[in-house]
C-alpha cells in the first residue's frame, strides 16, 4: 500500500497561511452586518434583559485567536438592533462591544429618550467607533402570523419613505383573510406621515430630541418614523409593548395575525 500522500506539505496550519488569506477566511465566516434584538427573559430567580442576535458572526473567545479575527470583530456591525428603551434594556445596549448603525424602538416616551441619549454618550465615550446613526421611532405596530417573512428574529423595520415599503404592507395586508388596513395601503401611508408631521405627542418627542442635541450633532443620532412589523412573541412577550388608546384611536396597532 502506498504511503505517498496528496496533501501539499507547505500548509501546516492556518497559522502558517498568508496574512491576507486568513483575513479572508475570517470576514467570509463572519456575518458582518446583521440584525438583533434586546428583548425581556426570564433567569433563574430573576428577569433581565438579553441580547438575540442569530447571526452573531464570531464569539469574543474565538476573536483571541489571531490579530485577523480580532480585526473581523472589531468592524462587526449590527445593522437594527429592536429593544425597549427599559432601564435594564439599556444598561445592556450600553455593554455591547459592536457598533450599532440603528435602534428601533416602539411608542417611546420623553423621559425614555432622554435615558437613551444618555446610554449613547456613555458608548460613544467608551469607544468613538460605537456611533449610531438613527433612532427608528416605531409610530405604528403590525402584528402578523408567524409564517410572515419578518426574518430569523421575527420583526421587520420600515421607514416610510423606504421604496419596498409599500409592496411589503401590501402583501402582508392581502394575505390575511381580505382585511383591510386603511381605505387603501397609499392613504395608509399618508396618514402616518400626516401623524409624525403633526400630531403633538411625536411633536413633543421629536423637540425633547433636538433640545438634547445642541452641540452634539455630530455624533447624535437622527430620529425616523417607521412601522414596525413583528410577530406576537416578538412584540407583546420580547418587548413588553404596551397598546394604550392613543394607539388604538389613531389607527397605529394593527393586528393582521390569524385568530
């Protein structure tokens, strides 16, 4: 039987690769911009706040092991990142070692914001990389059935002027039985860019906002209205949200799931 083998013998071990090509294998193996949420679960004795994040490309163990995976995670990015703004939810944001392009939250109050604006000043002076570029500011909640495409983590974010919009509200909006969720899907758009534009309450928090920037905008985020489209467990189990008459009245809590 012979014993000549195959295998080149100049490779013996990832070490041994060139520079460039372990870089390579790195940013191929990592996901480098993804979704997560930071959403309420229940601990032995207790209830925190836990980071979710399906797609996280490498653990902080592995990033040890040579200068180039240490880099790859390094310039990871969670692109949205959907969480409450709770004290606890915060004091978890404020942990995270990667940069955070988006925060989308739903219905948050002034004091929230204040609170937020706070726990990003705070990651920003830990590390200048870790500055976020938006606020998402839920202004109407969809609630669908768990086979919507919504993604690994079961909530999608759409700002209003977002091109593919449109098409999404329509498909989700004709999938559920023939209900309906304005007169038509146009006018239902309008009127939410009608309510950010006007109505008091958003008013109020976009002014709260802008009060906490002077001097700041350079690394304060910019608020955005979107609609966020989430699942049951995501929505009412993850993030606590809670649905109050101003919600329901001005036509901002859609539940599409089936009963």
């Amino acid at each position: 039987m012979s014993t000549t083998s195959n295998v080149p013998t100049t490779f013996t071990c990832f070490a041994n690769l060139p520079t460039e090509t372990r870089l390579q294998i790195w940013e191929t193996a990592a996901a480098r911009e993804q979704d997560a949420a930071i959403h309420h679960c229940a601990k032995e004795y207790c209830l925190e706040y836990c980071l979710e994040w399906p797609d996280q490309p490498i653990s902080h163990a592995m990033a040890e092991t040579c200068r180039e995976s240490l880099e790859v995670i390094r310039n990871t990015c969670i692109d949205t990142i959907f969480m409450p703004l709770h004290p606890k939810a915060l004091a978890r944001l404020e942990s995270l070692d990667e940069r955070i392009d988006a925060i989308a939250t739903l219905w948050p109050e002034q004091n929230t914001l204040k609170d937020l604006q706070a726990c990003l000043m705070k990651r920003l002076e830990a590390n200048e990389r870790h500055r976020t570029k938006t606020i998402y500011i839920g202004i109407s909640a969809i609630v669908c059935d768990y086979n919507t495409d919504l993604g690994g983590l079961g909530f999608k974010v759409y700002d209003l002027d977002d091109t593919s919009f449109p098409q999404f509200l329509a498909k989700v909006a004709t999938s559920y039985y023939g209900r309906r969720l304005h007169a038509s899907n146009e006018c239902f758009i309008k009127k939410l860019k009608v309510y950010w534009k006007e109505n008091e309450v958003v008013r109020e928090l976009r002014e709260t906002w802008d009060r906490l920037r002077p001097g700041k905008e350079n690394v304060m985020p910019v608020l955005k209205p979107v609609v966020i489209f989430a699942d049951f467990y995501r929505l009412f189990i993850g993030t606590e949200t809670s649905i109050g008459n101003h919600q329901r009245s001005n036509g901002l809590y859609l539940d599409l799931s089936r009963e």
